[in-house]
C-alpha cells in the first residue's frame, strides 16, 4: 500500500511540473484539478501549486468515464485552515491532519463534463462555498451546455 501511495504522489508532482499530460483536467474557483491517478476502486485528484499540492481521493470513480453520477472521498494538504484530530493518507503517502469530506457530482452525462463539489474541513459541517468545475479539453476550457 505504501508503494502504490508512492506513486500516487509521483504522479501529482509530474501532472504539476508539467511533465505529465493527464486525461482529464478540469478549470475550477479554486484552482486547476486533474484526474491524477486510480488506486483500485479510487480515483485520484490533484490540485493546488506544486509548494503546496493536495489530493482528492474519490471512491467509486475509477474506470468509470460515461453516466458519472456522485461520489464521495476526502481531500488532504500538508497544510490547511484547520488541523483535524485523525489523520489521513495524503501527499506520497504521508499522514496529515490537514483533511476533510468531499462529494463530487458529475452535472454531464457524457464525457467530459462539468462537476460540483461539497466540501468540509474534518468531520465538521459542509462549507457553503461549492467547487465548480468545467473540462479543458486539448488544453483548452471546454464550453459544454446541458
């Protein structure tokens, strides 16, 4: 398990430095996204610069590309706003108290669609801001309707 956390954040540090091209990114409110990496039933998400990098883990997501419904994970830093009493897996493996829920929904039937997400810090209560994100496609921000 350690070795496949690993290389989970060799890929983030790669999909960052630029050096790797990932199939799926995504222009959000908070930032560029990509699908980084699976991990058996789990997709990986990684976002943030590369001085400060996180990582979403979504179960359910991985190997499913069309009719994409809602999913739930955690998202983890090395450093956030609130520091949680648990940790989690984040970056490379290592544990963090920097965490929290994340529910990501797909708005489009088809490939690639847009998504929103719900997020807290910790256990505690959803934040009223929602993720928004919208697909690059060949470099580029996709404008897709409903």
């Amino acid at each position: 398990m350690k070795q496949v956390l690993k290389t989970v954040g060799l890929s983030v540090l790669l999909a960052f430095a630029g050096q790797a091209v990932a199939d799926e990114a995504w222009d959000t409110n908070v930032g560029r996204i990509v699908y980084a990496d699976e991990i058996g039933p789990t997709a990986v998400f990684a976002y943030g610069p590369k001085e400060d990098p996180g990582v979403m883990y979504l179960l359910g997501l991985a190997k499913v590309y069309q009719n994409r419904g809602t999913y739930d994970g955690y998202w983890a830093k090395e450093k956030s706003k609130q520091e949680c009493s648990t940790e989690r897996p984040g970056i490379y493996g290592k544990m963090t108290r920097y965490w929290g829920r994340v529910q990501v929904k797909f708005i489009d039937k088809s490939f690639p669609s847009r998504w929103e997400a719900i997020w807290s810090y910790c256990e505690d209560a959803k934040q009223d801001m929602k993720i928004t994100a919208t697909p690059q496609v060949a470099g580029q921000t996709a404008t897709t309707t409903k």
